[in-house]
C-alpha cells in the first residue's frame, strides 16, 4: 500500500482521467511511473487497462 495526501492523490485522478480521455467507471487499472523535473520529480501514466 501507498499512502498519499489528499492533493497527491487529486492529482493522481486527474492524470488518470485525462490519459486517453476514459471516464472512471471504464478504467480497471492505471499505471503511473514517477519522472525527473528540472523542479524535482512528477507523476505520469504510463499504461492503463479498461474493463470495456
């Protein structure tokens, strides 16, 4: 398990949702990869599978 604060995880949702633009209910499982920023570091979704 992972533990976030509640504004890590607001951000984890939005990237969720705005990777290929799916609704929520579609989504089975996201994958999220942590990356270098010239400000430190960042999530991005790398992968994820749909129930549909």
């Amino acid at each position: 398990f992972h533990f976030y604060p509640k504004a890590t995880e607001d951000r984890l949702a939005r990237l969720e949702l705005a990777y290929k633009n799916r609704i929520a209910r579609e989504i089975r499982k996201t994958y999220f990869a942590v990356e270098k920023t010239d400000g430190g570091y960042d999530f991005t979704v790398v992968h994820q599978t749909y129930l549909k």
